[in-house]
C-alpha cells in the first residue's frame, strides 16, 4: 500500500471518531449532572442567584474550572469536594452536557443598564477598566477556543462576587491577570452595574 492511501485511511479514521470518545459524551454528562442539579439545576439554570447558571457555557471553559477546584487553584468550599472524585471523563462529560443546554435570560435592572452598558460595550478607558465585549462578544455567548466564558443571562449576584472575588485578588486563575487587572479599577457602582446588564444580555 502506497502512504498517501496509508494517510488517507488513518486521517479518516482519526476524523470519524465518534464525540464520545474524542471529548465529552452529553449524554453520559447529564446522568452524572444528577448531584449538580441541586445548585446548578436540572438543565443547568440555576434558581439561586448566588450559583452560577450553567446551561451554554462552553465545555472547554467548564472543564477548565472543574480541574481548577479539583486542583484546588480556585477556592470554594462547595465545590472542591464536589470535583475532587471527578475524573477527566467525567469533567469531559459534563461540560458536554451543560454545553448543550439553553440559559435561561433573565433581566437587567432599568436604572443600572446605562452604565452597565457603557462598561460592557465600552470600558471605562480613563481608570484602565477593558470592555467586556472584547473577551465575552456582543451577545454575551463568550469565545470557546479561549476559554472566555459565555456571560448571556448569568445572575447578576454571581457575576458581582465574582467581579469582586477578582478585584480583591481571591479568585486567580484567569489567564494574564486580565480580569484581575480590570475588575481591580473598577467601582462598586460599575462593578453592579455590569453585572445586571449581563443579566440581561442575549
């Protein structure tokens, strides 16, 4: 057999490996959503504003995070031991899962959207704050091959301590300090501003 035929037959085979084995399996990561659900929902949409919807996140961004409490380089009680017996399948799965789920948009509050706006679509470039925009798109739907999250419909009581878990320094692993370094200019007013108009955002 000559090796361009030898290429060809292995490229398609590597090509024509199902999803479940080349990544996460969406069908096995909603059965193992079953302890999840109490938190995040049963379809990934939260009903506490203070945890995180889940529902058209980016897998790649899911599994970044789940290896991060499991590895204990992001702090929360709650879900370091919830990760800690997770193995990569069964992160793979279940950001497969949640992935594949639709968010559930709520709304923004009236008074807080001009400026959550301005901050979102344009920084503030006079105290250094970057505009969400550029990372999280227009829509809010984020960038999957930067593992840049989807922010559409995310409570805003979430994304506010998070904004601040940055500013303060206790959350860490985001890739060059760049949500440190702008959360850390960022005002208070700013800071909840945002975060209501993500709530929103769609």
């Amino acid at each position: 057999m000559n090796k361009p035929l030898v290429f060809t037959a292995v490229f398609s085979l590597v090509v024509g490996v199902s999803p479940a084995f080349a990544g996460g399996d969406a069908s096995a990561g909603k059965t193992k959503s079953a302890t999840c659900a109490a938190c995040h929902g049963m379809d990934g949409n939260s009903v506490n504003p203070e945890w995180p919807n889940l529902a058209g996140q980016g897998a790649a961004y899911i599994e970044k995070q789940l290896k991060a409490f499991k590895a204990d380089e992001r702090q929360n009680a709650t879900m370091a031991p919830m990760a800690a017996p997770l193995a990569e399948q069964d992160i793979a799965d279940l950001a497969a899962f949640f992935a594949t789920q639709t968010v559930k948009v709520g709304a923004a509050e009236e008074s807080l959207v001009d400026l959550g706006q301005k901050i979102y679509r344009g920084g503030n470039p006079a105290s250094g704050v970057a505009a969400c925009i550029g990372c999280h798109g227009p829509g809010g739907k984020g960038n999957p091959a930067a593992k840049f999250p989807a922010l559409s419909g995310q409570h805003a009581k979430y994304v506010e301590t998070q904004l601040n878990a940055f500013k303060a320094g206790e959350r860490n692993n985001d890739a060059a300090r760049m949500m440190r370094d702008t959360a850390s200019n960022m005002t208070e007013q700013e800071i909840k501003s945002v975060a209501s108009y993500i709530q929103g955002l769609h």
